[in-house]
C-alpha cells in the first residue's frame, strides 16, 4: 500500500502538460527535461542573435534578408500547411515580382507607375494572378495541383522574361525605392545627408520587420475568422467541408492567390533593397520557404496560428543566418577538434540530466548541477583547446578538410531541411525505443 501511494503521489508530476512551474522540488519527469531542453535552445538562439546583429553590416543584412523572405514563409504554410497544397509557383511568382517591379521603376521614373509603392502593390497583384492561373488550371480543368504549378512556373520564366525585356538584368542603383522612402524621414528628421552603412542596415531591417509583422497579423486575423476556418479545413478534410456547403474551389483558389501575392511582394521588396532583378532571381525560393516553416516548426512549437506564422518569420531568419555563415566556411582540424572538445563539454553538462532520471533526485539539485556542470565544461574545453593548439603550434588551423564554394551552399541547405524534416521522425523513434526498454527493465 505504500508502495501504491506513492506511486499516486508520484503520477501528477510525470503526467502534468504545459509548464512545470512548481514541482522543483520533486524529481524532474521525462517532460521536464524536454522542457528545460527546448527553452535551453531558445535561449542560445537568441543570444547568439544577438551576438551576431553586434559583428557589423554582413550578419545584419543576413538577418534584413531573412525578415524579408518571412512572406515568403506564410505564403509557403498557407499553401503546404494550410491548404495542404504543393504549390511550386512560388519561383515563377517571386521573380514576377521582382521583375515588375524593377521594370516599373527603370521605365517609368518620376510618374505615377514609377512610385515604388504602386510598383509594389502592382508586384503583388501579378503574383496573385499568376496563383490564380495555378488555381484554375487546377479546379476547373482538373490539372495535377503539382503539375499545374510546374506548368505555370514554367510559363512564368519567359514572361518574366519579357518584362525585362530588352535587358536580362535591370539595375535600379540610383532610382527610387521603398527602402529609401522609408530611410529618407530618418535623414530629414536628424538633418543627415548620406546615412552610413550599418544605419542603412539597421533601418531596412526595422522597416521589414515592420511589414512581416503587419503581415502576421493580418493572416492570424484572416485564418480565425470563418473565411479563414474553412480555407483551414479545406487543407484538413476537403470533403467534410465541401459536404457541409463550401465551395472548395473557391478556397483552394483563394489560398493560392493570396500565397502568391505575398511571394510577389517578398520579390519586389528585395529586388529594391537589392536593386537589381534577372530571370534567374526566384531560384530555389521553394527551399527558402520550405526551410522557414520546417525550422520556424522547429524553434517554435506551432500551437495556434499565431505561433504558427512567428515561426515562419524565426525560420526565416535562421534559414538566411545558416546560408551566410555556410558562404565561404572553411572547415580545419582545429575546427574539428573544438567540436569534439564542445561536444565532451555538454555530455559533462547534460550529466545531471542523467542522474536526475535515474536516481530520482530534487528537482532543485538537478537545476544547479547543470548550471555548474555548464560553467565547468566551458572551463574545461577552453583550456584543452588551448593545450591542443599549443602542442601543435596552431597548425591544426590551417589544415583544411573542406572549404564551402558558393555552390555547395544550395547542397548544405537541402541537407538542412531534410534534417529538419526527419527530427520528428527521429525523436519518436528514440522515445519508442527508450519505452521498450524501460518496459524490459
């Protein structure tokens, strides 16, 4: 009876969902730990974002190019996730964007076509139609969603084309853009007359925030309204909502204009902060949006829609920090052996972890043995590092392994992705197997 009593006492702790605020004075559960793992993880991205926005204009521009391409994301979960869509316009779409824009500024300076915000909203409005011509070769002559949209990316490439038309490539450096209409109340407001490098980046970077997070916005409102419930269930059960009135075409088109439109804005916008556009500029958009919503999963738990669309902007963000410190990385000995030696340090941290499952200990206790194990690690690895290099006299540093071409970065990326995508696939399959040992024992 003791023993059962205990047991009870024992069960809320392991059981409890959510947070476990309270119960550091009881043994830490398996639940405990993830969570104390997860926060852990976000913790360390966050400091080291703000590490990296500190080391100058290269990692803040990584960080302006991944909040531009947050549109990119939600158009890529409304289309995948929400309307469980494998929609491959996106290449064709963004470029359009992209290419209408420039074109519109290049040929139309000073009127009205030539403002770079109309030339915005046209960009948008060309990447809606070209989803809507994804749409309809789908719902109404009943075309393969994917091959649809094969179809008219495909399409798209000479028309963008024919928009740039007679040039490949149009240069904007000294025309208008939405970036400068944005900076240019800055300038005015402190009297400056040119805005230095790392200013500029920092003010494009508010600037898009600002837009991707209007666009969050936007889209949790539009998904929790009943429009946005039965675009949702549509991707979930379309015959459950076709069968209680809905016309699913109609939701499928209305997802697909809407993703487009966004990937038309995400081209427009950083063709002008670039300030140049060619055929070739939406290449590999799909890994990009792909990469956000995976990652943003990844880092952000999607619980509701809100989150959901944060992620998308995080994932984003890590997508564009990964493909800058990707671009040019050489890889040493030196390297190597840091990694190991770090890899030793959080084994040596992560080792109350282990006491703490086997041996049932206070919650508290467990908490404090994994700060000092972390401080003693890093002690640890810092100096063997040191002794390492000096026993080699820093040779190990210069022996390369591997040095990152500009085109292994498309490689390492989709390596990235397929990672992220097979985490939970891994994750279930440790913890299946981390029950059948328990039930061994």
């Amino acid at each position: 009876m003791a023993v059962k009593s205990s047991l009870e006492q024992a069960q809320p702790l392991a059981e409890t969902p959510g947070r476990p605020a309270g119960r550091l004075r009881g043994p830490l559960a398996r639940k405990d730990l993830a969570w104390l793992l997860n926060w852990g993880f976000r913790l360390f991205g966050l400091l080291l974002s703000i590490y990296l926005l500190s080391q100058g204009t290269k990692w803040i521009s990584a960080f302006v190019f991944g909040t531009g391409f947050a549109a990119v994301g939600i158009g890529v979960f409304l289309t995948f996730r929400v309307l469980n869509f494998p929609d491959l316009t996106i290449e064709g779409s963004y470029t359009l964007g992209a290419a209408v824009v420039v074109s519109l500024i290049y040929n139309n300076e000073g009127s009205f076509w030539g403002n770079p915000w109309v030339a915005t909203l046209i960009a948008m409005l060309c990447g809606g139609l070209a989803g809507l011509a994804t749409g309809l070769l789908h719902t109404r002559l009943k075309i393969n969603g994917l091959l649809a949209s094969i179809l008219v990316t495909t399409a798209l490439y000479s028309i963008n084309l024919h928009v740039l038309a007679p040039r490949a490539l149009i240069d904007i450096n000294d025309k208008p853009n939405i970036v400068e209409t944005f900076i240019a109340p800055y300038q005015s407001l402190f009297n400056i007359q040119r805005v230095d490098p790392v200013t500029r980046e920092w003010l494009t970077l508010a600037f898009f925030l600002v837009i991707a997070v209007i666009l969050v916005v936007l889209f949790n409102w539009l998904l929790n309204t009943q429009l946005g419930l039965a675009l949702r269930a549509t991707g979930d059960n379309e015959n459950m909502i076709r069968a209680l009135g809905v016309n699913t075409n109609n939701t499928k088109l209305t997802v697909l204009v809407l993703s487009n439109a966004l990937f038309g804005l995400a081209g427009g916008m950083l063709a002008q902060y670039l300030r140049y556009a060619d055929g070739n500029f939406g290449l590999g958009m799909i890994v990009i949006g792909l990469a956000a919503v995976i990652l943003g999963e990844s880092f952000i738990t999607p619980r509701t829609i809100l989150l959901a669309l944060l992620g998308c902007l995080v994932g984003a963000n890590i997508y564009r920090v990964i493909f800058t410190g990707v671009f040019g990385l050489e890889i040493s000995w030196g390297l190597v052996v840091m990694a190991l030696l770090t890899l030793g340090a959080a084994a040596l941290a992560a080792w109350p972890l282990y006491v703490a499952r086997n041996r049932q200990m206070p919650g508290f206790i467990v908490l404090a043995g994994i700060v000092v194990g972390g401080i003693f690690g890093a002690v640890v690895v810092t100096w063997l590092n040191s002794v390492v290099h000096n026993l080699f006299n820093d040779t190990l540093d210069k022996a390369l392994i591997f040095k990152a071409e500009q085109y292994d970065i498309r490689l390492v990326l989709a390596a990235l992705v397929i990672v992220a995508m097979g985490i939970p696939a891994l994750r279930n399959r440790v913890g299946m197997k981390t029950l059948k040992a328990g039930a061994i024992r």
